[in-house]
C-alpha cells in the first residue's frame, strides 16, 4: 500500500506502476462532465489565479459530489477523458476515476508525467472518507461543479502509468475502442 | 386495496430508500461465489470492497452508489383488484419522499427546451425533483397488488442500445451479436463486475421493457442455459471487476424473450448493469 499525501511530487510518479495499491489523504479535486471542460478553458486562458487554485501536484477525482455521497463517474466520457491531456500538462498528477482510458490517452498521461487511477464506485465506503468540502469554483453547475475535498486514506489502484495500461492486458481478448468513439 | 394516500407514499418511500441501500441475498451470494473463483489479488480486493460497501450500506441506510438512479416503476395489478383514486399521486409523492429522504443526487435538470439539454438553465437542488421514468402495468392473477422501483443508474445507459438484429433463421446468431455487444460495452463501463439485461421484443419500446422487466424478476442464483451460455462467453474475455482483469466480469445474465414477428428481424435491448444491478425492492398492496 503506497501513501499519497497531494501534491504529488514528480519523484512518487515516476516510482508508481500499474497494479500498485494506493491510499491518498490530504486535498484533492473534484469534478466531472461540466466542470473539467471548464478548467481547462481557464487554464488555456491563463485565469487559473482567479479559483485561487494550484494544480502543481494535484489529485482530480472524477465524481459528482452531492448529499448522496461521491463516486468515480466513467472517465472515458468525452468531456472527461479529453480535459485529462490538458490538465495532466497544467500539473496534474493523479487522475482519478473509472473506466478504461483510449490508447493516445494513456500516452499522454506519460509525456506529461501523470497517471490514471481507478477505485471502485463504492459510495457508502468512499463518502465516509471525507473530512471536509468546499465548492473550489462553478458553484452553478450544483453537484457538478469543480469541490476542493479534504480526504483521509482514499484507496485506489494504479491503472495507467507510464505508457502501460490494466486495460491493454486483457487488450487482445477486449474489443477496441472504435476510432474516436468517445462514449 | 384498503390504504391511504399517506400510507401509499410511505411504503413507497421505503421501498426506494431499500433499493438503494440493499443488497438481496441472491445478489450477495454471487459475490461471495466470485470472491472464492477469483485468482487475481486485485480483482479480489474490489469484489470484497463491494460486499464491504453493501454492509455498510446496509448498516447505515447510505446509498450503494452515489449515482442513486433513475426510479423505474413496474406495477403489477392483481385481476381482482381495485386501485384507490389517487393511487399514482400517492405512488410519484412516495418516490419523491424516498429520493428526499434517501438523499438521492439532486440531478434534475431545470429549463425548457435546448436548455434543458445543454444543461446551462443549472440543476434543481431538490434530489425529489428527478421524476421516474412511465410506470410499466402488467396483470397478474389474484387480488395483491406489487410495485417494483428499480434504480437505474447513468453507466448502464451509456453502454446499452436497442437496435435490430438480423438473425438469418439462427438464434446463434443473435447470440453472437448479444455477447459481442455486452462485451463492447462492459468493457468501458468500468463499474464491474456487472449484470446483463437483455429484452428482444418486435419493437424498439417492447425489448426495453422486456428488458427492464428482465431486471425486476432476475435472481442470480436462477439461471436459465442460455443467460449461462452468454454469461460465460463475456466472462472469457478477462475484463475482470473494475476492469483490472479477472474471471468476474458479469456475474448473471437477465434476459426475457417477448412475442416475435414474422421476419428476419429481432430487436433486441441491452442494458450493461452495473456492480449494484439491480437496484430494486417490492412493495405489495
């Protein structure tokens, strides 16, 4: 079991691999759908100061966060899994979610120096994990908007690191993604 | 049907609160039989982290899964039985109360037209604001009453379809389309290991209801040869809980075959369930 404490140093990243048992406790982020396409427009737009957010060394977490708990949403969703290439590059480390991710996906994860994470939608276990929750930004979006949570031991697994990938390994018996189908 | 509208909505209430919070037997022992066939430490570790949840769940009256579903009704009316008036308003105020209580995901979505589909009218922060989908009636003998909610959660729907099928006089044929499709979808669905519903019907509306239908009256310790057969062919492709791999990719296969029309055509509905499919609990009248 590998402890993450956020922000996550470059070091701890290169030193994970897939299969590895995670617990993260400290700050983390957490969005879906409507807030991570947002970020990324903030991002690409240089008005990250305005959140008063950094994502050097962050945790994103892919879930809604609402009186009925969190959970790791699909982060294949199109929305989702294309914001992933973008912040990993804006200093994002840990991507957090579920799902199998597409193969240029994964590759990007490496050029940039983060992985992809998957723990399971265990509502009742992960909501009991959460010290505290804040709306970070896009307060219109309601339980979809971008939280800054502060977690105590979060466990997840290592699904894509480095170029390698839990999902390639069933790779020759699961069907391909079909080109560009984002589903 | 001697009960009052008050008396109605609470039952009911309950039973969406049961369905979000329960595991039933069945569906625990095919998880504790996953458990013993499971070889892969990590496929191991996320089928007993699900048996955890459940207790805990259980324990706490918390929902399984944060994405608490879309209430799905399926009433069964007894032939000599009577509905009270207001019976529905007592049925959709019940299921707002259980979504309240519960507390669902408050995800209605506000605004009319384009808006509500883009989402930018924002969301209703009232978890009872998310109406079920039509209510499905079947007759059956006797004087009880019994209504089912099922909670169908957002994952499932991304990777189900209803299309047709062209099954060249072959029933193998439309199997082989079924477990291609079951294998496509689970295999992006990430919340394994799951269950399969399928309905084929003669018309796009009929196989989704045999389908959902499949889903109130599927046990996982009853299997028939076929749901076998289509469970095993997923099974072999190794995409394992959570997607990790593994042996336990869908743990029981639900499927009602309806009436069928003169044609070389059969339309068929999947739904690619979830880790906590179904959600479901009964209430009788």
């Amino acid at each position: 079991m590998i402890k993450i404490f956020p922000p996550v140093a470059e070091a701890q990243i290169s030193s994970l691999k897939i299969f590895d048992r995670l617990v993260i406790s400290g700050p983390i982020l957490a969005g879906r759908d409507a807030a991570l396409p947002r970020l990324v427009r903030l991002v690409a737009e240089n008005r990250l100061a305005e959140t008063g957010l950094d994502l050097r060394g962050a945790v994103i977490f892919h879930t809604a966060v609402s009186p009925a708990g969190i959970g790791p949403t699909s982060s294949n969703k199109e929305e989702i899994e294309n914001s992933i290439p973008a912040l990993s590059r804006a200093g994002v480390k840990i991507h957090l979610g579920k799902g199998s991710l597409h193969p240029e996906t994964v590759a990007s994860l490496c050029e940039h120096g983060a992985i992809f994470a998957v723990t399971p939608p265990v509502s009742a276990l992960l909501t009991s994990k959460i010290r505290a929750r804040r709306v970070a930004a896009f307060p219109e979006e309601g339980m979809e908007a971008l939280y800054l949570l502060e977690v105590a031991e979060l466990p997840a697994i290592v699904a894509a690191a480095h170029g390698q990938s839990v999902f390639n390994l069933n790779g020759a018996k699961n069907p391909a993604p079909k080109g560009g189908e984002r589903q | 049907m001697t009960l009052s509208r008050p008396e109605i909505a609470a039952k009911v209430a309950e039973a969406v609160i049961t369905a979000s919070t329960t595991f039933r037997p069945d569906q625990k022992e095919a998880y504790q039989r996953a458990v013993l066939c499971e070889e892969k430490p990590e496929a191991r570790w996320v089928l007993e982290t699900i048996l955890e949840n459940a207790r805990v769940a259980e324990e706490k009256r918390l929902p399984l899964c944060d994405d608490t579903g879309i209430p799905h009704l399926f009433l069964e009316v007894g032939d000599e039985a009577v509905l009270p008036p207001g019976f529905f308003a007592a049925v959709q105020e019940g299921v707002r109360e259980g979504l309240r209580r519960l507390p669902g995901r408050p995800m209605a979505v506000l605004g009319e037209g384009l808006q509500r589909i883009d989402q930018s009218g924002g969301l209703s922060g009232d978890s009872g604001d998310v109406l079920p989908a039509p209510v499905q009636i079947q007759n059956i003998p006797g004087k009880k009453v019994r209504l089912t909610v099922l909670l169908l959660g957002g994952g499932p729907e991304i990777r189900g379809k209803t299309q047709r099928v062209f099954h060249h006089h072959s029933g193998e044929v439309v199997l082989a389309e079924m477990v291609r499709w079951a294998k496509e979808g689970v295999a992006r669905l990430g919340c394994l290991p799951g269950v399969l519903a399928f309905g084929i019907g003669r018309t796009n509306l009929e196989a989704a209801v045999l389908a959902v239908e499949a889903l109130k009256d599927g046990d996982f310790t009853v299997q028939s040869a076929l749901e076998q057969q289509i469970t095993r062919a997923v099974n072999e492709s190794g995409i394992g809980p959570l997607g990790l791999g593994g042996s336990a990719t869908v743990l029981a296969t639900f499927l009602k075959i309806g009436p069928q029309r003169a044609s070389g055509v059969r339309i068929v509905s999947l739904r690619a369930g979830c880790c906590f499919d179904p959600r479901r609990a009964s209430v009788v009248f």
